[in-house]
C-alpha cells in the first residue's frame, strides 16, 4: 500500500501544477480571499456544488466569474428574482407554425459553470427546476430529459442580511450543495490592495484560461484515487454520527440539535477532504483535511432547535463542538 501511495503522490505533484497557475490567475483580480478561492477549488474538484453566503461587496459574484473565466468551458449568469420562471432557467417548446410541431429551445442552465446570483430570491417552482438539474445533472423540458454538460457546477450566492422579497432555500436544495462557504471581510492590508488595484472608472482586464475542462474531469479522476484510511472513514462516519446522536459520544447537544446530518454529509465529506488534500499536494487525506473541510460541509445540514436559537447558538458552533469531542485517529 505504501508503493501505492508514493505513486498516488508523485503524481498530484504532477498534476497539482495547473491548479497553482488557476489560483496565480485568479489573484490577478482577486485580493486575499484565500478561504473562497481554495473552496471553490474543492467544490470543483469534488464535482459538488457551492453556496456562498455573505454581506454585499466581498467579491463573491466577481470571485465565481473570475474562476470561470480561467476555465475553458461555457459559463452563464443567472440573476434571480421573484418573477423568474422554470422555463428561463431550463428552457421551453416552442411552436412551430410551419410544420405544426415543437422544438426544443434550450435554457441557460445548459452551461459547465453557472452562476446562480441571489439565488434565495427565487420562488419554489424554479428552486424545484434548479433542484434536478443539480441532482440527476439533467433537465426535464417537456416529454423529453435532456443531460447537462459534463463538468456541470453550480455556484449560487445569497445575501444574508436583506430578507426583503426572498424565499427561504428548501432544505432538500440546501442539502444539495457540497460546500456551504460564509464570507467575511478582508483584512485591513487586503483591503487597502483592494484600493489600489480596483479604485478606477475603468475595472483592470480580466483573466485568461489556464485549463481546460478536460483538466477538470482528470483532475477529478485523480481525487477518487486520493488514498483514504480505513481510520479516516470511521473517522469521518463517528463525526456525521455525532450531529445525530451527541449522546453517544458524551457530547451535550441533544437539546441543541434538531436534525443532524445526512449520509450525504458522509460523502461530501470523504469528497471534500480528498479534494483538499489533492489542493494541499498530497496523495492521503489526513484528519486535518477533514477538520479544515468539515465546517463547510456540515453547517448547512444540521438544523438547531428553537432553544439553541433562543441562546444565539449556531450551527457552527455545534459542528466545532463535534470536532472538539470527536476523538482524532
């Protein structure tokens, strides 16, 4: 197993190369933000969605853009609003008057990366649309199921502060993201490279493609063949474990915890910390991978109770307490 693993490693070291040119190319217009750009990075790599969450201006939208065009693959913006419908997002038939018949016209979401702008503004019929495509990577428009493109991701953001003409995610949808990432403001140095780099009428020219979607879908070869302990599986399995049963693991978190997380936490997690050590250039994952990942894997899939509310607990601060209780192989 150890030859197996020496291989495993030289080649990430092989093949990491290209995402340290990405991540050069997306500093060329995103300042710090180091924590977002590795876990869009992650989410890419796990083939998982990603939801970002923060206040306006912290480069959420221009970080999501900015990511897609260092790819070479076809990317679309989705602005949500109240008013949106399935059929623009998916697509629709359309009549024909010549020959009687419908064709199939094709929606934006028919694109590798796409970004899902404000995505709680949206109603449930289009958060239902969005809902399959995400899933089963296909589209249903009207008889027929047409499979999105491969590699497909989507990235959506939301604002958590203005609650005014938005809809709350159904938590089916939010169990579907990968990676729930929140955002917070950049140092007082970044900030003052943000003034000096952006303060302009005219933005600085953007990023070219460094990779290729080809890439994309070897790189994500490579992270199933990211060497896993069997230590690390139980690991992660006795963490989802603790969010359900607290008890078990002499955790006092039961009048906290409403719903603990799903299997699929399971294997987000094992998805994630894989891609997080093929960032980090290994070819094992470590507990470490595991603790730096886990947060965002898991704060949008346990639902606090209404005492854990009322006493300003967060899911955050429960999945820390996991962490801090669960013992480390």
């Amino acid at each position: 197993m150890d030859a197996g693993i020496t291989a495993i490693n030289e080649r990430v070291k092989d093949e990491a190369a290209c995402l340290y040119r990405l991540r050069e190319e997306m500093s060329r217009v995103i300042v710090g933000q180091r924590y977002l750009v590795d876990r869009l990075l992650v989410g890419l790599l796990g083939n998982g969605h990603v939801l970002l969450e923060g206040v306006p201006g912290l480069a959420k939208t221009l970080a999501v853009k900015t990511l897609a065009q260092t790819i070479d693959a076809s990317f679309r913006r989705l602005q949500f609003t109240p008013d949106l419908l399935p059929a623009d997002l998916i697509g629709t038939l359309v009549y024909s008057p010549r020959d009687g018949g419908f064709s199939t016209k094709k929606g934006p979401i028919f694109a590798n990366i796409v970004l899902a702008d404000e995505i709680n503004r949206a109603p449930a019929k289009v958060q239902s649309a969005l809902l399959e495509a995400m899933q089963e990577r296909q589209v249903t428009i009207g008889d027929e199921t047409h499979p999105l493109p491969d590699p497909f991701l989507v990235l959506a953001t939301q604002n958590p502060i203005e609650q005014e003409g938005t809809y709350p995610l159904p938590e089916a949808q939010v169990d579907r993201f990968m990676l729930k990432l929140l955002i917070n403001y950049p140092s007082k140095e970044e900030e003052r490279q943000i003034l000096d780099r952006m303060a302009f009428t005219t933005q600085p020219t953007g990023v070219g493609a460094v990779i290729h979607t080809d890439d994309i879908l070897r790189l994500r070869a490579l992270v199933d063949q990211i060497y896993v302990d069997d230590k690390i599986k139980d690991y992660i399995v006795d963490i989802v474990f603790a969010t359900r049963e607290p008890a078990a693991f002499k955790l006092d978190l039961q009048r906290l915890i409403h719903y603990g997380a799903s299997p699929r936490a399971t294997l987000y997690l094992a998805l994630a910390a894989r891609a997080h050590a093929l960032l980090q250039g290994r070819g094992y994952v470590t507990p470490q991978d595991v603790k730096s990942i886990g947060a965002d894997v898991l704060r949008h899939r346990i639902i606090v109770t209404y005492e854990a509310e009322a006493e300003d607990v967060t899911a955050d601060h429960v999945v820390k307490t996991v962490f801090d209780g669960v013992p480390v192989p």
